[in-house]
C-alpha cells in the first residue's frame, strides 16, 4: 500500500511579510537622512579643498609673475579665478559663531563661483607683515541659513605670503571651522 504524504507548502504568511516591512521602514527611517547627510557634507568638502586648490594656485601663479609687495591685496588674483559673475549684495553665511557676511560691506565684493559656492575677499587687505594673512570666507551653498552654528556655515581660508593656505580654525580654535569640514 503506497502512503501519500503531503507535501508542505513553504512560504511566508501575510503577518511574517508586514513584520519584515516594519523592521525595513524603521531601518530606513533612521539610515536614509544619515546617508543625505553625508553626501552633502561630502560635496561640501569637495568644493572646499577645489576651491583651496584654485586659490592657493592663483596665488602661485602670481607670485610667480608678479612681485609681492605690501599694497598687494586679494584683488590680484581675481584674474586666475574660475568664477561665473562678481557679487557684491549677496548675505552669506560665516564661520560658525559667526552670523553673516554681506557681500560689498567693508570693502569686501564676493565672486559666484561654477559650483554654486560664493567666495568672498577683502578689496583692501594687504600683506603688512611676513606673518599677515589674506582672509576668503567660503560658502559651499551660497545663502545664508540664519544661525551662528549648523550645517550650512562657511569656511575661513587664510592665505599666508609663503602661499600656504590654513582656515582659521587651524591657527586659532576649531570651533571656527564648520563641523562638515574634513581635511
């Protein structure tokens, strides 16, 4: 006599398949803004260092070509500059526990770079000593967000007359860089 055994049936039940979605939502739930942010963050270290790298070669190129002298200011190296148009009303965020910068105050004018950035020079600031530096606030995202502190502060780039470059947090305190900024 043949015995017929049933076979089972594998699968998952309906309540097995919404327990296994929960878990995936609350995983995503917590993973997908950290992985914004880090992209983001991302981009702006990328700018920055590209924008480092552009100054710190017009910077270069100039000494070359030209002498430093102490009436020599930022306004030089303008002309090596991949920039798209001058601003000069544009507010900006600054350093962190810094507010706001605003574009054309103080004798500064700001230039809206390819990538979106501003970056902003002192038309006035000269090299009066061999220790004195040249100061270019940079702002990844180009507004201002409304805070003394956050993801959206600028960087401090300090420019020495060996051609070094520094931002301001190095030299004096890193509170002064923004807390997406990674060397």
């Amino acid at each position: 006599m043949k015995r017929y055994f049933q076979k089972s049936k594998v699968g998952f039940t309906l309540a097995e398949l919404l327990i296994a979605l929960v878990i995936l939502g609350e995983i995503a739930t917590f993973t997908i803004p950290k992985i914004i942010t880090s992209q983001a963050n991302a981009r702006k270290n990328a700018m920055t260092k590209e924008v480092s790298g552009m100054l710190a070669s017009a910077f270069q190129t100039y000494a070359t070509s030209q002498q430093l002298t102490s009436s020599t200011t930022p306004g030089v190296l303008i002309s090596y500059l991949n920039y798209v148009k001058v601003d000069s009303s544009t507010v900006i965020d600054d350093a962190p526990t810094f507010s706001s910068q605003t574009c054309g105050s103080n004798n500064t004018l700001c230039l809206k770079l390819h990538n979106g950035g501003i970056l902003q020079y002192s038309q006035v600031a000269t090299y009066t000593t061999p220790s004195s530096t040249w100061i270019f606030i940079f702002d990844p995202d180009g507004s201002y967000g409304g805070s003394s502190s956050g993801d959206s502060k600028s960087v401090r780039l300090e420019l020495f007359q060996t051609g070094r470059l520094t931002t301001t947090g190095i030299l004096v305190n890193s509170m002064y860089d923004p807390s997406w900024l990674k060397w």
